[in-house]
C-alpha cells in the first residue's frame, strides 16, 4: 500500500471520531483539511529507549499459542507509558503479559517542533516459540513519523513503505537463532491540543508560560513556584496562609491583575490571593508582562497572571496529601468525567490547607523590670485553614458548542494574626477571613469556518470577616499580662465586623479569520462590585454604622485586536485598542455621623502591539508596547474591611510598557537542549497607586511618577539523555520616583521604597529511570533563592547607618522524588527540606520567616 497523502491519512479516524459524533456527517465535519494541517515534518514519532521482555504464559506454552498481541500505547510527554489497550488479542494470558510488559516502557516523547507532546502508537508484541525453549519474541519496529493534527481533532498517518533501521535501543530480540522479525508498520495519534503552553509561549504576547508538572510533584506552592520565574518577586509575612506582595517587573499587587483560565481570581473561588492556591489544582502559569491580550479584557497596569487548569477533558482522577513542619496539611482531589457518545463532561475538585505556623522567632521581651532582652520563641497566633471546591458540568466538543460548561464553587479561609506589621508587638486573639461562593458560566463555538464566540458570565459573593475585640495584652509567650482599659489590640478599640461584596462579571470575545494572514478579534469586559458591612461593636449604638455606607464600582473595558501573521508564521504582529469606563459611587462616612455622597467618573483610550519575528526556528525575538490604564480595585478604593483603610480621592493609573528581548531554544545538541530568554524592560508610569502606611493601618496613595527599568532572563539546560537538568533566573529592575510635584516631589531619583531591586534563584535536578525497579524513577533535586538587602524607606532620606533595611536572603531546598508507574495509576512521593540551613529570613523588615522545614507528599493520578 502506498505512502498517503495527509488528507487520506485523517480518514482513518472515522471509526474513532464516529464514538464521539452520532452521525458519520458530524464525523466528518470534525476532520481538518489537508489545507489546515501541519505538515508532517514538523512532528517526530517517539523513540524507544527502554523495553521490557514479556514472560511466555505457561498456559500459552502448553497450548503451543504463538501469534501477534497489538497494543495501542499511550505515551505522555515525559516518555511514560500511561495506557496499554489491546486492539489484537491471543488470549491464553498473552495480552495480560504484553500489556504488563509495555507499561514498563519508556520512550523519548513525540515532539511537534520543540515541544514534548502525548502521542498513541499502535504496537505489536510477536510471541514465537522457538525449537529448543520458549520465549517471548519481541519486535520493536520504529514507528513512522506522526501525522499533524490541530484542535479540533486528531489525526493519524499510516505507511507499509520500508522503516528506518531501527535504533539500537528498539532492536528486534528473540530467541538464540531465531531470524528477527520484519518491522511492523504502526499508526501514531498526535493530541493537538497539548501544544497549548507552547504555541502561547511561542506567539507575539509578552508571556512567559510556567509548567507545573515537577511543582505538582514537590512541597513548593504557587507562590514559591511564581517567585522562581524571572521578573516575578514574591514577600510573605510568614508561613502557609499568610499575606503576600506580588510584583511583576517592578509593579505591585493590583496593579498586576490574576485570573483563573481568564476569569478574576477572586471570583473564581480563590480570595485568600494567588499564592495560596494550590498548586495541584493548576496545569500551567501565564504570566504577561506589562501588555495584556485583548483577550483577557483587563486594564492591569503591570501585567497579568493566568492560571490555566487541566485544558483536556478526559477521563481522570488526581489526588495529593502534603504533611510537614509547623502542623502542615494540605489534601487536594480532582476528577473528571466524560462520556464520549454525547460529550458530556462532570467534574469536581476540592481542596483542604491547614497550618499552625509555628515555627520559633527571635523577638525582645521584657522583663520583670520592662527590661528588654532577646528571646527564641515559637508563633502562638498564627494558624491558617482553607477549604473549598468546585463542580462543573456541560458538553464539549459538540458541533454546536466546543465548549458549554456551568461551574460552582465555594471557598473559605481563616486566619490568627499574630503581629503587628514589623514583628514588634504581639496579638493573641486577633483573627480575619474570607469566604467566597458563586457560579461561573462558559459558552464557546465556531459560527462558522471563519468566526468564533467565547461569552463567560460570573457572580460571586464574599463575605471579609474581621475581629479585634480582646481585653488582654499578650505577651511572645503567649501569656496574658495585663487586662486592657479599652479592647482591642491594634486600634486600641474593639472591632468585629464584616464585609458583603456582590460581585458581577461578564466578557464577550468576538474573532473573525479574514483570511490566511489576517485576524480580527473584539471584546467586552463589564464587572460591577457593590459593597455593604456591619460593624458589631459601636462606640455610639444610636449613630449610623460606617460600614453600612452606600459602595459601588462600575468597570468596563473593550478592546478590538489584529493579528496578522507573515512569511509562513516568521513574523506575527498584534496590533490592539483599549477602551476604559470607570465609575465609583460612594457615601463616605464624615464626623458627626454625616454621609456624603461622593461620585467620580473617568473615561480613557489605549493602544498596543506587540511583535515577534523568527530568525529561524531555534532563534525568535518579541517587542512589545502598551500605552495602559488601570482602574482602581473596590479593596483600594474602599479599603478590604481589616488594615486598609478607604480612599475615595484615587485616581486610574496609566503607564507607557514597553519589553524587548531574544528567546533561544536549542534542542536535541550534541551537548543537550539549551533554552535561554531575555527580556528588557520600561515602565512609565503616572498617578501609580502604592500602598503606604504606618505600622498598624494602611490607605492606597496615588504616587505621582514613577519610571522602572530592567533586565531579567532565564536559562535552562538538559543533559542527553534527560538525566540532568539545570535552571536559573536574575532580574535586575530600578524602579523611581519620577514625581516633580506634590507630596513627593523631595524624594525624586530615589527608588520607591520597600522593594527589592536584585534577585536570583537556580535549581538542578537528576533522574534516574528505572530505579529501583524498571517502572520507577529517582529524581533528587535542589533549589535556591537569593535576593539583594534593600531599603524600606527612601534612600535619600537620613544617614546610611541608621536606615532601616532588608538584609540580603539566601535560602536552599533539596530534596527526593520516587515516581512509580503502574498499568492503571502513576504514584510520586516526595521528601523535602525546606530552607536547608535554617538561615534567618525576612521577605519584609523585621518580620521572620520560617526555619528550617521537612515535608513529604504523596501525589496519584489514574
């Protein structure tokens, strides 16, 4: 039988396709063009590297069975056997054994382009009994290179043409004398949609695309996952549950806007912020920087972090159990259903975190006299919980609908806090949380062969809780030392309130193919906020509550993108507007217990484009540029219900972003696969939004200038054969106060204070396959962190000597991870030492971090 050409290979899925579609007309509707697929040349087939023999059955041996047992593989992108179905049985236990034996395979994966890609192949195991003994005859052929396939199905290509000689890790064995058999053709299946994180790495969008899979594996959460990413710097007050800065090329907290698979974070189930998901939960990390796609409907000045969960809707169950110092529990479970006659999807996942946060301290406590003298004490006041889940059901791939899903969630956390904002003074009953449900809908189809329509709709409602009520002063200890004349241990007065936040969110994207080169895709992003409170305790029952004052935040941004795409996809352009609607309105509280109503409206344009041109296919560079404006958040212009107070006088921010830089990918070199991306970058900004504050309360402050400059990169490194690799990342960034007026005019040139300027982190990781058994894998690993001291205050103001500043932090982690495969389940466990030699580490000045940490998690999926 011939070679075929593409469009013939790709009928061969009918019998496959007519499983997912009721009628052979859906099925061929399913089938992508000859025109629409890649050419074949950009994929590889997976290799053999490791086989297994399979024992002969005695059952078989007494019958004389000999014969052919085909079996469809399964290979995921790491080269592992997930699924062994066999398609061609012998019976007498032939299968069972062949099967067994194939699952201890390992392969270097399918690749299209540079990415690792799941790829299935038809494999067939040949038992032969020869004249003196019985043994199993192995055949490894070669498979063919895999056909192209894209999104909207797959496709397989088949050959009876000669094969390559094979390799010698995929010779034929069998029995001493026995003449090898001939190779065997096979049929390989690309999933299309695994090329996902690489075709968004790849595009003309500022992104750096994060995998999760080794994370998922290891102790480390989101957040130390994010803070090991160039550009990115993430500050903790403590341990697990416990607040944190996030900053992107300088920018920080709302001024970078997250999302859950393009949905605001918050509204997704997930209000304790994004370094506290968990990270199990997560498929991959988006992280844009400074100019946000159209797409994402956001007015974020600094950028954008998208968290993308598992894209393939296929049958699966997933669960992990991590356990450490300082009482760590953390439990999550996902599973997925789908039935493939009618495209039905079911799912749930849930989560649980639970954390003392007791590590010990080094704090001054008075004496007898109020002396006082240092101390080494453990957190009394610092525990954490959270638990929530979600569940979703709907349809996918259907010719109506590509995607039709309903999901609820709910969620909540509580948290003890235990100092005051410099780790000076301690509190032993003051505690806040948040509890958040709602429900989020998705609807996405083709109109037609060149229109496409996404509509998400969202609604969440949140509770903030907030109680300061004690009427003892605690002392590091714990012990209460004294009664209080007035209660409460931050304001001096007694507070336990709570805040109610409704909250509706939309998006609509429209895309148009015009034609092979150009692109037009418009959206719009409306999102209302209303908020109302109660405060319990008031000093005058008979006056109006503050809390119950009137709060509403109306936002609207649309935005129309062209993609136009050159020199068989060497060049890519993105060439977008943005429109911003804003509205607040307000009753501010007055003395006197007196409301006033207060209104501000604000309307702004900004443009974009960003640009990416391939030298050739190891070599590309991007540019990008985004005249942005952000719109206030309702927790900066209203306060969150706990340290951050209301500023009702803020401003939209806007911002001139520009990034530029090479990304070099090197792949499959006599000396292992080499990847190193630059990025330089430029933040204009006007009216920035900083949170500044004392060491008990906090407000949201519009800093008049401010201009960032930087440089960060990242390198990787495989050994051949995968057996070592090598990472590294450091940015360096300047962030001033540009401001010739106003309140912080005096400070022009300085850097904006309280963020660190120079940080690092590296890591090295080893495997070791098949060890200490053919299925098992060895991967011990090491982590490192290092970030420059900086000042907390401005630079210029006061001596050296007595500036208060953030010592320089290195902090290492190691640890083992032992993977085990199994016909039906894949099985990691992990031991790990967090912050190898309990050095001292402060993220923010004077407040500890903790010590030396053990974990060890267990993870499974089927």
């Amino acid at each position: 039988m011939p070679t075929r050409p593409p469009l013939a290979a790709s009928l061969l899925l009918l019998p496959l396709l007519a499983l997912a579609h009721p009628s052979q007309a859906a099925a061929q509707e399913a089938i992508p063009s000859a025109e629409e697929l890649p050419s074949a040349e950009e994929l590889v087939a997976p290799t053999l590297l490791e086989e297994a023999e399979a024992p002969y059955p005695d059952a078989a041996k007494s019958a004389a069975v000999e014969g052919t047992v085909l079996l469809q593989l399964t290979i995921d992108a790491d080269g592992h056997v997930r699924e062994a179905e066999v398609l061609q049985a012998l019976g007498h236990g032939l299968d069972e054994a062949a099967r067994e034996a194939a699952l201890s395979f390992r392969f270097a994966p399918a690749r299209r382009g540079e990415l690792p890609i799941v790829a299935r192949i038809r494999y067939p195991f040949v038992f032969k009994l020869p004249p003196q003994e019985s043994a199993a005859l192995l055949v490894a052929p070669t498979p063919v290179a895999p056909s192209a396939s894209d999104d909207r199905g797959d496709a397989t290509q088949e050959t009876s043409s000669p094969p390559p000689a094979p390799a010698p890790a995929a010779a034929a064995t069998g029995a001493p004398g026995a003449p090898p058999l001939a190779a065997t053709p096979v049929e390989v299946q690309v999933r299309g949609s695994t090329n996902d994180a690489q075709r968004v790495q790849q595009s003309a969008q500022a992104v750096n695309v994060v995998d999760t899979r080794i994370a998922k594996q290891q102790s480390a959460d989101l957040g130390e996952v994010l803070a090991r990413t160039q550009g990115v710097a993430v500050r903790r007050d403590g341990g697990l549950g416990s607040s944190a800065r996030f900053s992107l090329n300088g920018l920080y907290d709302d001024q970078v806007r997250f999302f859950l698979d393009g949905v605001p974070l918050d509204l997704s189930g997930y209000p304790f912020g994004v370094v506290n998901v968990p990270v199990n939960l997560i498929d991959r990390i988006e992280v844009y920087r400074g100019v946000v796609p159209v797409r994402l409907g956001a007015d974020a000045l600094g950028g954008a972090v998208n968290l993308v969960t598992d894209p393939d809707y296929e049958n699966r169950l997933s669960a992990s159990y991590q356990v450490g110092s300082f009482g760590t529990h953390r439990v999550t479970l996902n599973g997925r259903h789908r039935h493939e006659a009618t495209g039905f999807i079911l799912g749930a996942s849930t989560f649980l975190d639970s954390a003392q946060n007791n590590y010990d301290v080094d704090v001054e406590i008075p004496d007898q006299r109020g002396r006082l003298s240092p101390a080494t004490v453990p957190r009394f006041h610092d525990a954490y919980r959270a638990y929530g889940g979600e569940v979703s059901a709907g349809f996918v791939e259907r010719p109506w609908a590509r995607r039709l899903l309903i999901t609820g969630f709910g969620s909540t956390y509580d948290k003890e806090l235990q100092h005051n904002t410099v780790m000076t003074v301690p509190y032993g009953e003051v505690t806040y949380g948040e509890s958040v449900i709602g429900a989020t809908g998705r609807y996405e189809t083709d109109l037609s062969s060149d229109w496409k329509m996404e509509l998400v709709a969202s609604y969440a409602y949140r509770v903030i809780d907030f109680a300061d009520k004690s009427a003892w002063v605690y002392n590091w200890r714990g012990d209460r030392i004294r009664e209080r004349r007035v209660r409460g241990e931050i304001e001096s007065k007694p507070s336990d309130q709570s805040v109610w936040q409704h909250n509706l969110f939309g998006r609509a994207l429209l895309e148009w193919k015009i034609d092979a080169v150009h692109s037009l895709r418009a959206s719009a992003t409306p999102q209302l906020t209303t908020r109302t409170g109660d405060e319990r305790i008031q000093a005058d029952p008979d006056a109006r509550d503050p809390l119950t004052a009137k709060q509403d935040l109306f936002t609207f941004v649309s935005g129309v993108e062209h993609e136009l795409t050159l020199f068989d996809d060497r060049l890519s352009n993105l060439l977008f507007v943005k429109d911003y609607v804003y509205r607040a309105d307000a009753e501010e509280p007055l003395p006197g217990d007196l409301f006033r109503r207060r209104e501000a409206k604000r309307h702004s344009v900004g443009a974009g484009d960003s640009l990416r041109f391939r030298f050739s296919p190891w070599l590309l560079a991007k540019a990008s540029y985004e005249y942005a404006t952000r719109l206030p958040r309702p927790d900066e212009v209203f306060g969150n219900g706990v340290l951050v107070l209301a500023n009702l006088e803020l401003e939209p921010e806007v911002s001139h972003n520009g990034n530029f830089g090479p990304r070099l990918e090197l792949p499959r070199t006599p000396l292992g696969d080499f990847t190193l991306d630059v990025n330089g970058f430029l933040r204009e900004s006007d009216k920035l939004i900083v949170l500044l504050g004392n060491d008990r309360l906090f407000s949201y402050q519009n800093v008049y200038k401010a201009r960032g400059l930087g440089l960060e990169n990242a390198l990787s490194w495989v050994s051949p054969g995968r057996w070592l690799s090598l990472d590294g990342m450091l940015t360096w960034q300047r962030v001033t106060n540009a401001s010739t007026e106003g309140t912080f005019k005096d400070f022009e040139g300085d850097r904006i204070p309280n963020r660190p300027y120079l940080f690092a982190s590296w890591g090295a990781r080893l495997r070791f396959a098949g060890m200490p058994s053919q299925r098992d894998t060895l991967e011990p690993f090491y982590s490192g962190r290092y970030v420059h001291e900086f000042y907390r205050g401005w630079e210029s103001q006061g001596l050296r000597e007595f500036k208060q500043v953030v010592d320089t932090q290195v902090s290492h982690a190691t640890g083992l991870t032992f993977s085990w495969n199994h016909k039906y389940a894949r099985i990691t466990a992990t031991f790990e030492i967090d912050n190898l030699t309990d050095a001292k580490l402060f993220d923010n000045f004077g407040v500890q971090r903790p010590g030396r940490a053990f974990y060890a998690k267990l993870t499974g999926e089927i």
